[in-house]
C-alpha cells in the first residue's frame, strides 16, 4: 500500500492511498481503463499478459501504436531467432517468472536491410559479425537494441513477456479486433 500526500486547493492537504499490483502470465486481469474527463470509444485497451497467454513464443503482436511506432507484446520462451532493425528498438521485461531473459547482442559486419526498411526483420541465418555481450532482463528492466545489430533472446524456465518499442514492420501483426476490449 502506498500513501501520497496531494495538496489540495486552499492549502488543505490530501491523502489518496492505492496498491500498484502487477500483472504476469500466470496472475492478470483484463485490461481497462478509468476515465475522467473523455469518451471510451476514443480508446482501445488490451492486456500484454493476456494477449501474450495465447499466442506461440516470439510472435510480436502490436498492443499499442502512435504514427508509426508501436508496442509489441511478445511471448518469452525458448530461443528466439535472430532479429535487426535498421532503427534502435527497446525491449522491457514485463514478466517475473522465476527467471531473467537473456539478450544477446552482435554488431553485423553488414546491414541485414536497408535504411528505409522499418520495423524489425528476421536475419536469416547466424548473424556474421562481433559480439557485443549480454544483456541479462530481469521484471521491470529495459535493453537497448541498436540498430544495424543482431539480437536474440532466451528465456530459460516458465515462459515470460517482454514489451517490445519499435517501429511497425513486416513481422508486426495487427490484431486488434482479436485483442481489444469494446466499449
């Protein structure tokens, strides 16, 4: 439980209590949200946990979207493939389940894809260049994934969620009316 004090006006003092609960695969609830001055049918809300709960591992399915930059939730399981974004991306580990992911990271000796392609890409094949190290995610922890580099992750144990920022491409799927709640 955590106490904030919020003045108020006049001088008076406020005290608002709330308790911050985080979601997981195994433990969510169905995304919503309370508004206060606005209309719902403005809005789309989904849940990463749940969308991620149904899908097969590594998929990236958009859960959010501003112009051309996206959210992506993604199921962490196993290994994934070789992915590269001619533009830096951001993965966030969402998911405490009872073991970190694993980023690892080459600088390519060449681009997989040219500047004009966004989103990320698979590479095909193993990635030829240097490595750049290991990135070790545990809930609530970000990575860099630069651009023009390789990456991977794995996911050792139950299976988790990472939170992927980047730029809408060919392997984002849009799945809206599947994932979003109506108001």
């Amino acid at each position: 439980m955590t106490t904030t004090t919020i003045p108020a006006r006049g001088g008076a003092v406020q005290r608002a209590s709330y308790t911050t609960k985080f979601g997981s695969l195994a433990d969510h609830d169905k995304g919503g949200v309370e508004l206060v001055a606005d209309d719902a049918r403005h809005y789309a809300f989904s849940n990463i946990f749940e969308v991620a709960s149904t899908m097969p591992a590594w998929r990236r399915v958009a859960v959010a979207k501003n112009w051309e930059y996206v959210l992506e939730t993604v199921r962490a399981e196993g290994t994934s493939p070789w992915f590269t974004a001619s533009h830096d991306e951001f993965a966030i580990c969402m998911d405490d389940a009872g073991s970190e992911v694993v980023v690892e990271l080459i600088k390519l000796d060449a681009p997989v894809q040219g500047d004009d392609v966004e989103g990320a890409v698979l590479v095909p094949g193993e990635p030829v260049g240097r490595p750049m190290g290991r990135i070790h995610l545990k809930r609530g922890h970000q990575a860099l994934l630069p651009k023009n580099s390789a990456y991977r992750f794995v996911k050792d144990g139950e299976p988790g969620v990472l939170l992927i920022q980047t730029i809408g491409g060919e392997l984002t799927e849009y799945r809206w009316a599947e994932i979003c709640q109506v108001v």
